[in-house]
C-alpha cells in the first residue's frame, strides 16, 4: 500500500512539472521549426547532379563541406572537402572554415553514397545529415548551399575521393 502511494504521489509531481514550461534560453525549438519550413523550399531548389557537383567543386572559391565525423572523413571524403563534425559547428567554427557568409557551400552525406558502409554508413530517410547540415548552415547565416542530390554508387561515380580507404 505504501509503495502505491508513493507511485501515485510521484506520478502527480511528474505530471504538475510536465504542465510548467522548462524555460532555457539557449534552445528555441520555434524558430527551429520555422527555419525547417524555410530551408525546405530552398533545399529542393539547391539539389544539384554528380555532374554539376563536381563542376561547382573546382570553383577554387567554393567550399565542400562534410559533416560527418572526422573518423569517417578520415576513412574517405570528396577530395579537397573540409571536415567539421555537425555537432562541433559554431559560429566560430564556421567563420575559421568559412571565409564569407556568401561563400558556396557543397554538402553530402552518408546517403548520396552506395557501396562503402565503413565510410558511409545509411542513415535514416529523415535523420540524412544533409537535412541537418543544410537546416543548421542556413541558421548560421549561411544562404549560398547546394547539396548533392542523387544516390550515387561509390564504385561508379566520376567524384574524386581521398583517404585512407581510397583506391
């Protein structure tokens, strides 16, 4: 009996602290969302070809961008790309890798590529990284992205890689 009552007594606390908002100044999970709504249209605009992903890569003022951590990156990467880890972007970081807010900015991810699960493992249709990275790039400032958009197989691709398991 007694330990039903204490059940039912931490119940009713848990539920009378989940009805109070948990403020924290640091996340505002509204201008999250709207920035979603923001990017998506924006995003579909600025998918780009194998062709046209490599094209826009020998523009010396464009950079690419993998996202993925740097052991992956170190597994295999675009040639030339430049590595920061989604979690590790900050303003900071970005302006240390990024010269210009108006700068081109090529991503992919994980799931652009077919064949080299070490180095890119498949995520989740709706946890693709280039989701992220494009979403958290453009709350940063940073407007002039284009993503790789097709699957393309890692034995069959004209992009040029580098690392450890190129060949």
């Amino acid at each position: 009996m007694r330990l039903m009552f204490s059940a039912v007594l931490l119940v009713c606390a848990l539920g009378a602290d989940a009805a109070q908002p948990i403020p924290n100044a640091l996340i505002d999970y509204a201008s999250f969302e709207q920035n979603v709504i923001r990017v998506g249209a924006l995003r579909e605009q600025r998918r780009v070809t194998e062709t046209q992903f490599m094209s826009m890569a020998r523009d010396a003022d464009t950079i690419v961008l993998d996202a993925r951590s740097s052991e992956k990156f170190a597994m295999l990467h675009v040639k030339g790309a430049r590595n920061l880890s989604l979690p590790d972007m900050t303003a900071e970081e970005l302006a240390r890798l990024i010269p210009s807010k108006t700068t081109r900015i090529l991503i992919y991810c994980n799931n652009n590529f077919l064949n080299e699960p070490a180095a890119f493992p498949s995520k989740v249709l709706n946890a693709a990284l280039n989701i992220h990275t494009f979403n958290v790039l453009y709350a940063y400032g940073y407007t002039n992205v284009f993503e790789l958009g097709p699957l393309v197989d890692i034995h069959n691709t004209r992009i040029p890689f580098e690392g450890k398991l190129a060949g």
